[in-house]
C-alpha cells in the first residue's frame, strides 16, 4: 500500500461514516406513525434507503418521525434541504419514492405530482 | 445488504459498560432490530469507551444524536419501537442533569461538552475492531506522511516542538527521548509501549486500547522510523483482557492492511509490534523491570545507568514510552507541533486526561488542556460532590501521588503546579474524596497498596513500606505518640531518597502529602484519639439518640454481640459501650438515623 492507496481507502470508508457527521445537505423525513405504517410507509422507507445506496449518495440522511396528522394523505415524506423550505409529500408508494431521490434529491427538481405541501400544517416557517 | 445505513446506533463496549450489561444490551438490540425487519437500515457499532462511565451502559444513535444511558436489556424493545420505528426518543433513558434539565442529545451533555479530545478523539466514535473506521478519520495518515515526506530528525523536530511530555507520569519530554535513542549507536533498537496500567483507578490506557488501539500502533511505527528502531513491544497487564484481544485484532488488520511489516508505503522501512502480557505486578510498570519481564525475567527494576537508551532491552538501545503519550503522536504530525503546543500552559502542552473517580456525580474519563483548574474538572464537567457533600481534597497519581486540598481548587492541573502541592500528574488518576473520608486512612490505603506491590529488591522500599504501614495503622488505632509521626516523616524521607526505583522512592508521597495538608487530622487521631471524619472504627463509638429513636428494635436484632438493649419498662434503646466492637451495623440499618456515629 502506497499513501495515495490509503487516500483512496480513506475517501471511501468516510462515506461510510458520513452519517456521523454533523451536516448533511439533505434530510428526508418519512412519517411513520401508526397510520402511516398502515398506509405503507414502510415500503416508502425501503425504497428511499435502497436508492440512497443504489446511488451511493453520501449528503443525505433518512428519518424516521412520528404522524403529521394528516392520515388520509400518508405515506408522507418530508425533504428538507438546508435553508429551503422544505417540500411535501403525499399518497407516496415505493415507486414515488425512488424518483423523490432520483429528481429532487439528486437533479434538484421536485416530484411535483406528488406534493402536497410547502411545509406541514402548523409548522413555524 | 445495502451498505447505506439510516441509523449508527454506537454502543460503548469498554470495560465498565460491559460489566454494567453492554453485552446484553448489544444481542438483545440484534434481536429486536431482526424482529422488526431493521437490521439492513440500522448498524450496530461497538465503541471503545466513550468516558462517562457512570452512565454505563451508553447508546448514543446518529445522526439523531440522542444519547441514552444505563440502558437496560428490557429497555431495548420499547425503544426500538419508539426511537427506530416512530423517530422519537425513548424518554426513560435520557439523562438528566442535577438541575432537572433533560439532555437529548450529545451536544448538551456539558461532561462531554467541556472536555478537549485529542487523545480520545476516537474513543466512543469508531469501532475499535475495524481498521477502516480508523482509517477514515485519518488514520495511518501521518505515518504515510512521515514515511515518504518528512526525514526521521523532522520528525522527531516536531515532537519536539510539540512540548509533548511522558504521560505515565514522569513528565520527561517526549521529543528529547526520541532523540536520545536516535542519537544511540547499534544495528538493533527497540522501542516498547507502557501499558502496564497499574495505579488504582487509573483507566485511560485501558481505554484507549480499548477504544482506538490502531493509533498507539501508528505512533509506535512513527516512533520506529524516527529513532532507527524496527521492532516494537506492546507490554500489556493480563488484567486487560479486552485490551489484549482487541491489540491482536489490530495489529493482524495493520500487517494484513500494509501498515505494519516489511517495506512500509513503498519505502525500505520496516517495522513489526509484538504484544507481551505482563502477570500484572505494579513494579513491572517501571521501565527498567518492564524489560526484565519483557526478557522473560523475573520484573525486578535494575539501576540506572545505564539507561535503557544505552542499553535496554537484551542489551540494545531501547526507548519506552506510555500508551497516553503514544496517542498524542498522530494528532502531532497531523496537525503540526505548534499547533498541539498552543495548548496547555507554559511548560505542560497539550492535553491530559483524567481518570475521574470517588466520590463525584460523573465519574470516567476526562480530557482536558493541560492547566485547566481542578474546579473545572472537580465540578464543571464531573458535576461536584455526590450528594452534594463539602469537597475535601483531590488525590491524584494514585501509589505515587498526592492530596490536593479543597483550598487549591483552583490550581491548574500541570506537571510544576501539582509538583509544587506536594502532588504529581502522575498517570492521571483524580479521586475525589468527600468529608467522609478520613486522609490518615486513605494514606494507609495506598501505603497497604505499596507493601504489596514492593518487588523486595531494595530495603528501604522492602521494609520501609512495611513500617510505614505499621505506623499509620496505630495512629489509626490511636495507639500512637507524637515521636511516631516524627519517625513516620522521617522514614517517609528516607525511602524517598534511598530507594532503587521510582515505586519506592514515591511510594512515601500519599503520606508527605497528607501530612503537609492534614496534618491536624494526624494529631486528632493522636492527641485526642480521634478521627474527625467518623473511618477509623477504633476511634469511634456509635450510641443512640433517644430523641430520635423509635425503639423498633432494628438496631438490636442485628448487633452481632448483642450488645444493644432496652431496659423494662424502657421504650428506647442504648448501647452497652464496654462490648461493642465498633462494626457500624447499627449504623447502617436504622431507619431513622437515630445512631450517632463520633
């Protein structure tokens, strides 16, 4: 092993730890309360982990959270992206979920067929 | 399995959170992550220990950063619901601050918060078994560096400029030995690392292998290549075993990984660690015996000089230096000497840490700036006395050290300010005691500790403990005169100047110390056959307070010579003086603090 071998190695076990570190530029937040589980939040969360890895994206971190109180619109998924306002969305499936990563995250374009809002209900702005 | 994980759940695996249930904690969360179907999105990693130890066993979970303490087995289910599933913090484990304040997450943690990590920066972060979590915070970085950038003196000039000094207690420059055993001519040299952590409540050596071992072995090569040497010793006390096992993972990691062994980063440099477990006898810890056992001799010290850079081990140029020490290296050549120089005071660079033990809220490891003051540690980050008793005094360097008294809170922690207390850094053990501790007693503690210890080489050390131990033991009997602490001071002297090796001729320090600081508690035991702290049980005579006794009849029912009656009639309970033998159980089993201990 030679020291640029120890750089290569060094790059590509940070992305492993980057979850460690403190800032992160994306932040998906998947609501999984009770009705979002039974609404299939669960898939949503398997879908947007696995796109994550597919794309072997290192400036993300997925969440998990509680009910947004909107039940009839879950799964719902929160993406926030610092200093924006962060976007929401609903009635989602593992497909939706993939192109939430796929655009929004990674090309920068909401999915905006699925949004349903700019920020949940009673969230200070 | 996808390699991106949502959740690091870090789950300290040191010592002390071990034995308070780490490991049930660990398989019962394995359990309940398969139950649930999250093992592929949450990863389990086994940290070294992350410091506050009290609070064992730790969780803490990112990038939520919620840390949770004394978790137990039966928590895990509850919280994995909660916390992995739902995203909220599972409440009943979160600590909470003397004041009340519930502390979510790491960041509001002021234990951690006011702490300086250099040599634990690791510690609690990566997992200890798994090289590349080293690698990716840097490590074997400043080794590459030094192999193919920097010549062994630049090396050694950074050292030096750091103002690094031995941290097993001695306090001796680092930079300077390195240049010693470089200068010694000789075909082989060695250079050893001390980890033969032996002082009572010293644990950071322990912990560092523990928690970030491939670090001491990067700093040994370093040392290697700067001072001509290709084979390092690791000499480990077989009370570590987790140490030890975890040493051996990282070293075969290293050799297989090309950072340890033949042709190093593509240069001609070569260097190899061997471990060697010591039986665990407190004299090997000096250098000189180290070698010995190291030889496969019996560990007894041997006169300096020769000194091991002239002639260590098996008759070649050696250099040692303490596992703390080591783990300053990589930051050193990382961050450059200067840097690491701007910390600390005048003439004690850098950071030290401490063992944080007795009688204080948070007890486990701290690291701090050289000079930060003895109240910062005693009360910013261990958050004062237990129960919120008076302060007495600090005693620090354990066998070797001193008392700091409550007067001299704010004397900075540095090698000359602790030197001038009558204390010494030492390896770094800080134990707090209260007003319920009793310093003649605490001096003999250390002293019995010494008779022990004592290889019987040397007189003074063989026989001088020995008496000392006997004098301290009648004045805490109270069979003492006035001429026995002349002679107490006086042999103390004696075995300070004329003994062989540095066990010995510390060995009086608890006692000097104490007296210099208490000397009137001495004389309480002496002229009044007191003991002002309520310890030594000769001295003392427990009766009760009619006041406050109910006549339950607890007392009575466990004295074990029945000396504790009523008389008819009588509804309260009395202490029949001429038997009783003093044990205390009375004491401790009322209930309503009736027994009056004096």
């Amino acid at each position: 092993m030679n020291l640029d071998d120890l750089r290569r190695l060094r790059e590509k076990a940070a992305r492993e730890l980057a979850l460690r570190s403190e800032h992160r530029r994306f932040r998906v937040v998947v609501c999984m309360g009770t009705s979002g589980l039974a609404k299939g939040s669960r898939e949503v969360m398997d879908a947007l982990l696995a796109e994550v890895d597919r794309l072997e994206l290192d400036d993300v971190e997925v969440v998990a959270t509680g009910s947004s109180g909107v039940e009839d619109l879950e799964p719902i998924v929160t993406v926030e992206e610092g200093g924006e306002t962060p976007v929401v969305y609903g009635q989602l499936d593992a497909d939706a979920a993939r192109r939430i990563i796929t655009e929004h995250v990674v090309k920068g374009r909401k999915v905006t067929q699925y949004v349903i809002a700019r920020r949940l209900p009673g969230e200070v702005s | 399995m996808p390699e991106f994980k949502r959740l690091h759940c870090f789950l300290c695996m040191g010592q002390a959170c071990v034995s308070s249930g780490a490991r049930e904690v660990r398989a019962r969360l394995a359990e309940e992550l398969a139950e649930h179907g999250l093992s592929d999105e949450v990863v389990i990693v086994e940290t070294g220990c992350a410091g506050p130890c009290v609070h064992g066993p730790l969780l803490s979970v990112w990038p939520d950063e919620v840390l949770y303490h004394q978790v137990a087995a039966d928590d895990v289910p509850k919280l994995v619901v909660e916390h992995f599933i739902k995203g909220r913090p599972y409440t009943p484990c979160l600590i909470t601050e003397p004041g009340g304040d519930i502390i979510a997450t790491q960041r509001d943690f002021a234990f951690l918060q006011r702490q300086h990590k250099i040599v634990l920066e690791n510690c609690g972060v990566i997992d200890p078994e798994r090289i590349e979590e080293y690698i990716a915070r840097d490590g074997y970085l400043a080794l590459g560096n030094a192999l193919t950038a920097m010549t062994p003196d630049q090396v050694i000039d950074e050292v030096k400029l750091s103002g690094l000094r031995g941290r097993g207690g001695a306090g001796f420059p680092t930079g300077l030995k390195w240049g010693l055993l470089r200068q010694s001519p000789g075909p082989q040299k060695y250079v050893i690392c001390n980890a033969d952590e032996g002082d009572p409540g010293a644990f950071m050596d322990r912990s560092v292998l523990e928690g970030d071992p491939h670090r001491v072995l990067e700093a040994m090569a370093i040392k290697g290549y700067a001072t001509g040497a290709d084979t390092g010793y690791i000499y480990c006390r077989a009370e570590y075993p987790l140490a030890i096992r975890r040493i051996e993972i990282a070293v075969r990691q290293a050799r297989e990984y090309g950072c340890l062994g033949e042709g190093l980063f593509e240069t001609d440099f070569s260097f190899d660690i061997e471990l060697r477990v010591g039986a665990g006898a407190f004299v090997c810890g000096e250098e000189t015996a180290l070698m010995q056992s190291i030889e496969g001799k019996r560990g007894q010290p041997m006169p300096r000089p020769p000194f091991p850079t002239q002639r260590g081990l098996w008759g070649c140029p050696t250099s040692i230096n303490n596992v703390e020490t080591y783990a300053n290296i990589p930051w050193i050549l990382r961050h450059g000497g200067a840097a690491y120089a701007a910390l600390g005071t005048e003439r004690s660079k850098g950071t030290k840490v401490f063992a944080l033990a007795g009688n204080v809220k948070n007890t486990g490891l701290v690291e701090v700036p050289m000079g930060t003051s003895l109240r910062e540690v005693v009360f910013g980050i261990g958050g004062g006395v237990v129960d919120d008793r008076p302060f007495k005094a600090a005693q620090t360097g354990g066998p070797s050290g001193g008392c700091i008294p409550a007067a001299h809170l704010d004397a900075p922690l540095d090698y000359e300010s602790l030197t001038a207390l009558g204390a010494i850094v030492g390896s770094g053990g800080l134990i707090v005691l209260d007003d319920t501790s009793c310093m003649v007693d605490v001096a003999r503690y250390y002293m019995e500790f010494c008779v022990d210890e004592s290889c019987g080489k040397c007189i003074p050390c063989r026989a001088g403990t020995r008496q000392v131990y006997e004098i301290l033991t009648t004045i805490c009997e109270g069979n003492a005169t006035m001429a026995d602490l002349d002679r107490l001071e006086k042999l103390c002297l004696l075995m300070r100047d004329m003994s062989l090796c540095g066990l010995g001729q510390t060995a009086p320090n608890p006692v000097l110390s104490t007296l210099r600081h208490f000397r009137e508690e001495y004389e309480a035991h002496i002229l009044e056959q007191r003991c002002p702290s309520a310890v030594c049980r000769k001295l003392l005579t427990f009766s009760i307070n009619p006041a406050k006794c109910t006549g339950c009849g607890v007392c009575a029912r466990n004295c074990p010579v029945e000396t504790i009656h009523k008389e008819d009639g009588e509804r309260r309970y009395e202490v029949h003086q001429d038997e009783c033998i003093k044990c205390g159980m009375c004491f401790d089993v009322c209930n309503f603090g009736a027994v009056v201990k004096e």
